[in-house]
C-alpha cells in the first residue's frame, strides 16, 4: 500500500516536469512530434530505473554520514556526502554508456529508436535529480527507490507524451509572431502545470 | 581588448542569451525564481561554475580522448558545482538549504555542457573563460528578471524588503498568490521570450 501511494505520488503530485522543472531541456527540444518524444520518455524510465537503485545502495553503504561503518568501527565516523554529486554523476554516465553498448548489441530495433537519445540522457536533470531527491528523502529501502524511479519516469513520460500532442496541433495554429514555437510552448506547460496541481489536495 | 573578444562577451547577454535564445538550462533555472535572494545566488553560482569548468576544459581540450569526453567534463563540472555547494554551505547556509537539490543540479544544467562542447573544446583557455562568464550571466539575467516579477508580484517584497505599501492592502490590493505557484515562472519566461522576440524580428521562429 505504501508502494503504491509513492507510486501515484511520484506521477501526479510531484510530477518532475511540473512540480520540479526537472529535465527540461530535453523536454523542450524533443517535443516537436509523439513518435520521438514516445522513444526519449521510454529511454528516460529506462535510465531512472536502472540508476536510482544503484545510486540508493551507493549512498546507503558508502555516501551518508556513518555509512562505512560496516568496513569497522574506525570508519563509522566518516562523513563522505560531499562526494555524492561526483558519485551520482559518475554512475549516471557510466551506466548510460552500458545501456547504450547492451541495447545495441542485444536490441538492434529499440537501438535504431532510442539510440539518439541515450547519450543525452547523461544530462537529462530529471536522472540526477532523482538520485539528489531520493538521498534527500531517505527512503527506507532500495523496493520504495525502485518505485519512486518507476513513477517519477512515467510522469515525466506523460508529461513528454502530452505535450508533443499539444504542440502537433498548435503547429497548425495561428500564433502571434514572436510568441511562435518557444514562447507558446512555455506558456503550454505553464498551463499544463497549473492543470496538474489538481492533483496537489490528493492524500493517499 | 579586441572586436572578437567584445563580441564573445556581450553577446550572450542579450542577442544569443542561452535561455531565451539557445534553450538551455531551463531545468534548474525556474525553481529557485520564487525569492530574489534565491535567484541571485543561484546566478552566481552558475556564472563560476560556467566560467572556471569552461576554462579547464579548454586547458585539457587536446588531452581528453574523444570517446569519453562526456563523463571527463561532468567530472570536471561535478568538481566545481562540489567547490560551490562547500562554500554556500559554510558562509550561507540558510540560502543553500532553500536552493536544496538545485545547486547540484547545476551539474546537469545544459548551458555548462552546452558551453563546453560548442565552444571551450575548440578554443584557448582566456576566451573559453570569458564565455563561459558571460553565458552564465546571460543566464543569470533572465533568472533575476523572472524573480523579480514574481516576488513583487507574489509577495510585495524585494529581497524580503516589503515595497508595497501598507496602504494600498489597506485600500483592498492582495498579493497575487499564483505567481508563486511553479508554473508561473514557466508561463512568466514565455513573456520575456515574447518580448524580445517583439524587439528582435530575427529571432523570431516561423
């Protein structure tokens, strides 16, 4: 039941796009059409949901304060967090290279689709932002991780997904001239985003 | 200083701002718009972090091998957003816990990356320098023109001083409790982009 109150939490209320602005150059740039925009958010819960986990048993058993002290009692006064943001980044990027490198050698046709993006994962926000939430709200094992990663990608799957809708249409539409392409589409997601506080009073 | 210098310079203050113009660096800018105070610091950090990664980038450009060069420069922008984040944390620790996660994000701000791969990979160290400053404060820019709408508008106050005068509540005036709220920032940038595109016809997209 927590799970799952995590799980419909991390989609709606703390949307990343929404809520957070968390990934949003990718968002932008790639929303031009549903066809590519459906491969980057794919790509996207992909990448979260393998880094997150990783990233959690890393700061449980090696970053936070105290963290080492199954080395020995020597270590168990060492306080390695200011190491994280190295750390995450690192794993990220590691990681994003070996999906590349597997997806590639074992799934040719998803390569063929998601391939462009997965080095621009690498600096996609909403990843290391995952990683820098999750160590801020200290979830307590690394299953409420793996849920979080899971639907923190969904959202921003969504919210990706929606807005390439949006925008096919709103290419047919009569805009004043320095509003075209990047200015309507912010103010979209601005309106999206208020449309998605709705969300904010639920309590599960 | 030169033409081309001057140009790398100013630039990207207005004509070529790495927001309004390039789209990078959206992700981590319009969270911290709530306060002045917030923004302006968050400014700052980004203009060191552009700046200094930029430079040691361009130092090691003939060095780094091209298939990794990706994770050399986020190693190098982690070192300088670690440097940043140490020293908030021990001379400004208030501001730094309300920046919360957004200082580390600026890891993954795309102007940092963006910065490096367009132009300190191809440049010597001096200008790199320069242009990572620059961008950073054409980012900065927006950042503090954004807050300032917002916090005026949100809550009567810059930088926590109160501007609006107690007898304009009196006669009925009320804070405008949206601007606070996230997407008003979004819908806030939209303006400053229709703005300068109403200024600048080139910019504009058809």
């Amino acid at each position: 039941m927590e799970y799952l109150s995590l799980f419909v939490k991390s989609i709606f209320v703390d949307n990343m796009i929404f809520a957070y602005f968390l990934g949003m150059c990718s968002y932008l740039a790639v929303s031009k059409n549903v066809k590519t925009a459906n491969g980057l958010g794919v790509a996207v819960i992909f990448v979260l949901l393998v880094t997150l986990p990783i990233n959690y048993l890393l700061n449980k058993y090696l970053l936070q304060p105290g963290a080492l002290a199954w080395l020995g009692d020597k270590y168990a006064s060492l306080d390695l967090s200011f190491l994280s943001y190295i750390v995450f980044i690192a794993v990220i990027a590691a990681i994003v290279q070996v999906v590349e490198m597997v997806v590639e050698k074992f799934a040719p046709a998803l390569y063929s689709s998601l391939g462009i993006f997965l080095p621009l994962i690498a600096v996609n926000c909403a990843i290391l932002g995952g990683s820098l939430f999750m160590q801020e709200r200290a979830f307590a094992n690394v299953g409420e991780s793996a849920v979080y990663a899971l639907g923190s990608g969904i959202g921003w799957y969504l919210a990706i997904v929606a807005l390439a809708a949006i925008r096919e249409k709103t290419a047919y539409s009569n805009v004043p001239a320095p509003l075209k392409g990047l200015g309507i589409t912010f103010i979209t997601v601005g309106l999206m985003g208020i449309a998605f506080m709705t969300f904010m009073g639920i309590k599960l | 200083m030169d033409a081309n210098m001057k140009e790398t310079l100013l630039k990207p203050i207005f004509k070529g701002n790495p927001i309004t113009v390039l789209v990078l660096g959206i992700c981590s800018s319009l969270a911290v718009t709530v306060q002045l105070q917030g923004a302006l610091v968050m400014a700052l950090s980004v203009i060191i972090v552009t700046g200094l990664s930029s430079f040691v980038v361009s130092l090691l450009r003939n060095t780094i091998p091209n298939r990794i060069r990706i994770i050399v420069q986020l190693v190098v922008v982690a070192m300088m957003v670690i440097l940043v984040d140490q020293v908030l944390k021990a001379f400004a620790y208030s501001v730094s816990k309300t920046l919360s996660v957004y200082i580390g994000l600026i890891i993954t701000n795309c102007i940092v990356m963006g910065r490096i791969e367009a132009f300190a990979l191809g440049n010597k160290p001096i200008p790199s320098l320069l242009d990572g400053l620059a961008n950073g404060a054409g980012y900065g820019l927006i950042l503090v023109v954004v807050a300032f709408v917002r916090e005026l508008l949100g809550s009567g106050t810059i930088f926590g001083l109160q501007v609006i005068p107690q007898f304009i509540y009196d006669a009925g005036y009320v804070n405008n409790g949206l601007m606070i709220l996230p997407p008003m920032a979004l819908i806030l940038l939209g303006c400053v982009i229709w703005i300068q595109r109403s200024i600048q016809k080139d910019l504009q997209e058809k």
